[in-house]
C-alpha cells in the first residue's frame, strides 16, 4: 500500500523548488500545485501542511474515497479520475473548487455539491455501475451548481433523459455520448433552455440513427456552433432554420384550413330553419289525391243516370 508521505509530496511539486533556508513542511506551505498520479496512492493523506495548494492531480491512483481536504480550501482544480471511488463525499469545505474530473471511478450518484457553487466544470463520464443501472443526479446538488456549471461531460454512464438537468442554465458544452438517449422531443425540453449552448456531443446514443438527426438537432439548439465534433457553418444553420419555418407555416395553414372547414359544416348542421313569411295555405292535398284516385280508374269515376222514361214533361204556367 503506497501512502502520501511528506518526502513524496516535495518530489511532486513540479516546477517549485525547495530553498536552502526551507524545512519540508515551509516548503510545502507554499506549494500551490501536486502532481501525485500514477503513484498507487490508495488513500488521501498527510496534505494538511499544503495551504496554498490550488491543483492537485491524482488521477489513475487506487484511490477509494474522497477524504481528508478540509484543510485544503484554496483548491481549485482536483483531478480524481480513473481511481476505485464510489461516493461524492467530503467536497463540502472546497468553496473554490472550479473543475472536478471524477471520470473512469465507481460513482452512481451525483451529490455532495452543496458549497460548491463555483463550479465551472464538471467530468464524471464513464462510470463502471452494475448492468442496467444510470448515473443519477442529486436535485440539491444540481440546483447549487445551476448558475455556475458551464462544462458537463456524462458520457458512458446509462442516461436515457436529461430533463432533470434542465436547470444548468449556464452550460455551454455539454457531452453525452454512448448512452441511452433515443428521442429528440425529450431532448428538446432541456437543449431548449441552455441558451448559451455552442458544444453539443451525443455520437453513440440511438438519436443518431434517427431520420435527420443533424438537421433537427441544428433547429432545436439554434445556437449549437459545434455538433458531435463537426462545426456547424451559417450557411448551413440558415438552410435549415428556413426549412423548419417554412414546415411551420405550411403545416398551421393545414390547421386552419381544417379548422375552417369544420367550423363551415358545423355552421351548415346546426343553422334553425327560416321561419315562415305567412301562415300556411290550407292544404288541398287530400282531394287532389282523391280526384287523381277517380282518374286512374275510369269505371270508379262514371255516373249512372236514371232512364229517362222515368222523368215526365211538365208544362209552366
């Protein structure tokens, strides 16, 4: 088991060196950068005589936990990656902290970064998580981190949605590729509101294999200058801005003709009828049927008359 030691830490002090006069602890005292990777450091330790320090990189350690940076609130940059780490803890004393790599660790939950509200940067990709599970993201932690975090990079971590990542109003690059993000719509909902989005990587989720995946996410983040590493050119945003005001308009001109013609034969089913300018005439319907019943049948229709033996002339006086 390899341990921080004193004597390690001034040898990983890069470019500062050692004065004459200087003890190993005054030394360290004014160290304000530690290059401690690829050591087999498998616990954080002895750093407390290091004040000034701002970076300090320890990634592709055996690191299991983060601990023991309460003294260290100058830091600004702490590199963590590829280590054996699976909580976010212990980060509350570091009010400077601005970039935060912890990809390549055990992680499963984004947490633990309540005081951090200076946090630019943000790289937790490719988690090694049980099968089936996804990163999940603490809301306190997001909501601390949402006026300050511009860089985001969650790739490889099972993601099917980032609606709850909706609230990062200050992000400009954000990286998701190789995960589980299948439909535009709900992308839509949270590209829509990082209007200060220029960098957008997603290659590797099943949205790529989509129907026009370039042309639509162009449209949804009009302000998206670098789409899966590949520029995206004026004229090329200009192009599909029209198109897409064009589909537009012809598809509210479809609704309002079908608005207008279900309102037409609603008026046409639904209009009272015309009242009468004056009382109807009687109606002669009966006779007319009965003399047309005599017509049809001319034997009905004949009238027989007396003999006329029977009648007598009679003289008028």
């Amino acid at each position: 088991m390899t341990k921080i030691t004193t004597d390690m830490l001034c040898r990983c002090t890069g470019q500062a060196k050692r004065r004459k006069e200087e003890s190993q602890e005054q030394f360290l005292k004014r160290v304000t950068h530690l290059f401690c990777a690829e050591k087999g450091i498998q616990a954080i330790d002895n750093l407390d005589h290091c004040r000034s320090l701002r970076v300090l990189y320890l990634y592709d350690n055996l690191i299991s936990r983060i601990e023991h940076l309460d003294s260290l609130a100058s830091i600004t940059h702490l590199y963590l990656q590829n280590n054996h780490i699976t909580r976010m803890e212990n980060l509350s004393s570091l009010y400077k902290l601005t970039k935060l790599y912890l990809s390549g660790n055990a992680i499963t939950v984004v947490e633990g970064l309540d005081s951090a509200r200076n946090l630019k940067e943000l790289h937790i990709a490719h988690q090694r998580m049980p099968e089936g599970e996804k990163l999940l993201f603490e809301p306190r932690s997001l909501q601390a981190i949402a006026m300050s975090l511009e860089v985001l990079n969650v790739s490889e971590n099972g993601l099917d949605s980032i609606e709850e990542l909706g609230c990062l109003a200050e992000l400009n690059h954000f990286a998701a590729t190789n995960n589980q993000l299948c439909h535009i719509k709900d992308l839509s909902k949270s590209l829509n509101r990082w209007s200060k989005l220029f960098k957008l990587d997603l290659l590797g989720n099943p949205i790529c294999q989509h129907h026009k995946y370039r042309g639509k996410m162009i449209t949804v983040c009009p302000y998206v200058s670098v789409l899966d590493g590949k520029e995206v050119t004026d004229m090329e945003r200009q192009f599909l801005m029209n198109w897409k005001s064009m589909r537009t308009a012809q598809r509210h001109q479809r609704l309002a003709g079908l608005g207008l013609g279900h309102q037409q034969q609603q008026h046409k089913t639904t209009l009272p009828p015309i009242p009468p300018t004056m009382p109807p005439l009687p109606s002669r319907q009966p006779l007319r049927r009965k003399h047309l019943r005599g017509l049809s049948n001319p034997s009905a229709a004949t009238v027989e008359l007396p003999p006329l033996q029977q009648y007598t002339a009679t003289t008028v006086t």
